[in-house]
C-alpha cells in the first residue's frame, strides 16, 4: 500500500510539474485512467509477487532439498522437466501482457468519454445527443469487455494448462522411477519412491502458484508501462541550474520572437516593448496568435526563437516560480475550484486574512453578491463555480488577481464572453486593478481598450500596427477598418 501511494503521489506531481502542451497531446479521462485502474494493477502484482518473493520459494526450495535427500538421479531428471514446463506456462503469460495493456487503454478510453461526457452534459443534453453518446459508450464498453474476456480466458486457460504439464511430468517421473527400481542394482526401492512421489506432488502446488503470479506480474508490467509514461515525461520546460533573480523595474521586451506549437509559424517574427506601469493592448481576429503571445511571458511554451526579457534578464534565465510570481491572469474562461468563496480567492496566496480577501473582492465588485449568498465567503461555489453565473465567476478570478497583487497583469479576453452590465462592472474592476501594473491585455470589444497606452494590431502572427487609438484612426488602417465594423463609425 505504500509502494502503490507513492506512485499516486508522483504521478499527480508530475502532473502538476509537466508543462501544458504535454496534455493538449492526452486526454484527462486516460491519464485518470492510469492513476486509478493502472496502479490498481500494479498494486495486485505486488501483492503476488510477494507471494512468489516469499512463501513459494521456501515451499520449494524445502521440497526440492528432500527430493534431492532421497534420490538425486530422480531429481536432476525432474529440474530438467520443470523449466520445460515453465517455459511453455511463459509463452502464454507474453501474449497476456500485451493483451492486457491493449485492455488498460480502452479502460482508458471509457473513462475519457466519462469524463467528457460529464463536463459536456448541458450541450449534449441542448442538442438531443443522448442516445449519440451512449451509442459511442456502449460500443467502446463492448470492445473493453471483449479484451477483458480474451484477458480472462487466457488466464483461466492457464490453470488447466499447468493441471495438465503437472499431470504429465508426474507421468513421466513415474515411468522414469519405475526403470529405475526395475533396474539391477537401483539405487531406489519401491517404497521410498511413493514417499518420493508424495513430496514431488507438493512441489506442484507452489509452483503453479509461481506460474499464476508470472501472469499477475505481468499484467502489472503492462500498467506500470503506461504509468511511465507519464513518470518518465521529460519536460521541455525547466528551471535553470544557475537561477538569476527576476524583478520589474523598467520593461518587458519581446525580441524577434518566433513560435509553433506543430508545423506552421504562429508568430512570426514579433517584437514589442510593456515600460512598467503601462497597459499595453493587443487586438486582431481570433486565431491570429494574441492567446499565444501572451501565454509566451509566463512560460506556459517556450519561444522557439528570439526571446523575451524582463529588465534585460531572458525569461528562461529565472526560475519559474519567481518569473510566475511576477504574475495575475485573468482569461476569457474563469478556472475556478469546487471551494469557498474565500478560498478560491486566496488561491494564490498563502496566509491571507478575511480582510485582505474582502478588500479584494471589493475592488472587483464581487463583495456584494458574496455576502448576499448563504454563507457569504464560506459559500461553496461548486464545480468549477457552477453555482456563479458568467459574470460573478469571472468577477471573482479578478479578485483573485488583485488580492495576489502582482506587477504584471495578464488579460485575456477577460470581458468578451459577459454582457454589458455585468462588463460594466468587471471593466471598473479591471481598471482598478490595472492602475500602476504593466498590462497586457486581448480584448475583442474595442471600447474596452481604447484608452491602452499602446494598440498593437495582431494578424497572423505579426504585428502590423501600432499606437494610440487617436494615432491608429488617423492611420485609417487595419484598425480603423476593425472600429469601423464595430462602432459603425470611427468616433
Ligand atoms: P487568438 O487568441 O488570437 O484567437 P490563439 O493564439 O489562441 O489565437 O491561436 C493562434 C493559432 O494557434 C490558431 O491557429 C490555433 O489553431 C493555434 N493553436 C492554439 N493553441 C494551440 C495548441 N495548443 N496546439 C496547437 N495549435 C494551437
Ligand atoms: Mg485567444
């Protein structure tokens, strides 16, 4: 049970430690399947090994020494017959490893689609999808459960297969003790060989018991291969072995910076300045990079050429946790936790007070909807805040920003998915917050950001324009053209 936590307890540290683009490659419900089902497996092959680490082996080890005692010609043949024996039980356990880890990874799949259709309830149930999702589930149920039975079946199979190779050798040691004591001269009588009989008979039972935890042992294999997968993940993202200290006094720089996740460039060549304290704004159709870029300066991905400084210090020179340190985001999907007001809040800070906590939930507007729920900050706000409307939820990843207090403010599209009211409010919020922070901020509603110190244009992956608003309307560019769309005039 120790050995199995540990496991637990690395995996989800890994999990925690492996960089983002690691999961946009797995799917939740598989690496859950391997925290429960897979260590599950590896704890029965444990189990039985033990068995086979222990207890067979002194059984047999004390049969073996009698055997010898009494006739050790009789016992050389039998130490011939037994490896034979084994080797044909070991043929049938390789097939089981690999059927059993084809097995893992449906279960893996299962859990998956679980997994997805739990959090994917409201649109499924939205577009009649019902009978479509448990059509899928009930045929991928089916071929897990047929792997299971071809698994099972070999396994059982195994049983009367060891009963026959069992039989048949004490066949054979009868025929062979029987020339034996016909022999002139035998070193064997009759009597001593039924004795002889007796103990090899005991012999057969630990050793069948050996044979079944080869198998146990091999299915644990199989999972304790997909549990390395995620163990033995390399993370392309680390902390330097020579750290340098990170601070904010001057500006964050983006120098020549290039970026894919796979095969296409998704910026391209960018190069941008954020003087501390100002708010820098980035504006442009989705899928032209703006997410990208900012998710570069926390180091969720690396740039793969060029580089990014803060006070001349390259990112990747400091360790993660100073560099994120620096940090407060704020993203269009507020991430909350199945927690308290209060708690959710303080996410990000050790040791905050009610005080603290209700300062910041003041600035973003969210104190009066707390304290009107039932039991204000304690008021548990269900999974992933599902008992908060759009609005509130992301008023209270604001709170969470503020209370954190940091120099660099990352907004992303932290107003678009909200309607007017409620942006009226969370915009207050937000400038409250932004006042005296280098910001960085992806807005789609360009009311939003027209008072930035610096508008920079974003289109497919490069900057293609930048100023103030008054200097971009003048410009009568590409941005001019995106307020014109949606103002209807340039005012
Ligand atoms: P924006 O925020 O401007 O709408 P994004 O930065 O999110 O745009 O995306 C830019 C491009 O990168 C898009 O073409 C998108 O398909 C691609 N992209 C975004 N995230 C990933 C990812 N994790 N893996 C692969 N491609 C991605
Ligand atoms: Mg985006």
């Amino acid at each position: 049970t120790g050995v199995v936590r540990d496991i637990r307890n690395q995996i989800n540290n890994k999990i925690t430690q492996l960089p983002l683009g690691f999961f946009s490659e797995e799917r939740k419900g598989d690496i859950i399947a391997r925290i429960s089902g897979d260590v599950n497996e590896i704890e029965n092959s444990i189990m039985s090994s033990l068995d086979m680490l222990f207890k067979n082996p002194i059984l047999i080890f004390i049969y073996l020494t009698g055997m010898i005692l009494i006739s050790w010609q009789l016992t050389v043949f039998v130490l011939v017959l037994l490896p034979l024996a084994g080797y044909i039980m070991g043929q049938v356990g390789k097939k089981l490893k690999r059927k059993s880890l084809l097995g893992q990874q449906q279960w893996g799949d299962l859990m998956s689609q679980i997994e997805e259709t739990l959090s994917g309830l409201r649109i499924i149930k939205a577009f009649n999808a019902e009978s479509k999702i448990r059509n899928r589930f009930e045929k991928s149920n089916d071929i897990f459960r047929r792997t299971t039975m071809k698994i099972y079946r070999r396994q059982q199979m195994a049983h009367p297969m060891s009963e026959f190779l069992g039989t048949a050798t004490i066949v054979i040691v009868l025929w062979y003790g029987g020339t034996l004591i016909l022999a002139n001269n035998s070193p064997i009588d009759a009597p001593t060989f039924i004795y002889y009989l007796v103990i090899f008979y005991s012999i057969i039972n630990p050793a069948k018991d050996l044979s079944k935890s080869v198998y146990a042992i091999q299915k644990g294999l199989a999972s304790m291969e997909r549990v390395d997968k995620i163990l033995k993940a390399e993370s392309d993202i680390n902390d330097p072995i020579d750290p340098k200290p990170i601070s904010l006094q001057k500006q964050i720089e983006y120098k020549n910076v290039w970026f894919k996740y796979q095969n296409d460039w998704v910026l391209k060549n960018v190069n941008l300045t954020i003087p501390k304290g100002k708010t820098v704004a980035l504006v442009g159709q989705s899928g032209s990079g703006k997410s990208t870029l900012v998710d570069l300066l926390p180091r969720f991905y690396d740039v793969n050429e060029g580089s990014i400084t803060i006070d001349g210090t390259d990112i990747r020179e400091s360790t993660l946790y100073d560099l994120r340190g620096l940090m407060g985001n704020v993203n269009q999907e507020a991430i909350l936790f199945n927690d308290s007001f209060f708690n959710n809040i303080s996410f990000g800070v050790k040791n905050a007070t009610l005080e603290q906590v209700k300062e910041a939930a003041r600035i973003a507007n969210a104190h009066e909807f707390i304290m009107a729920s039932e039991q204000g900050y304690e008021t548990n706000i269900g999974d992933r805040g599902g008992k908060l409307s759009g609005g509130q939820r992301q008023r209270i990843s604001i709170a969470r920003a503020i209370l954190k207090n940091p120099p660099i403010l990352i907004l992303d599209e932290a107003t678009s998915a909200l309607d007017t009211e409620s942006e009226r409010y969370i915009q207050a919020a937000l400038d409250n917050l932004s006042r005296d922070r280098s910001t960085l901020v992806i807005a789609h509603r360009l009311s939003t950001i027209e008072n930035a110190d610096r508008i920079l244009v974003v289109d497919e992956g490069r900057i293609i324009e930048q100023g103030t608003h008054a200097e971009l309307i003048a410009r009568g560019g590409a941005y001019a053209m995106l307020c014109q769309t949606q103002f209807g005039d340039t005012a």
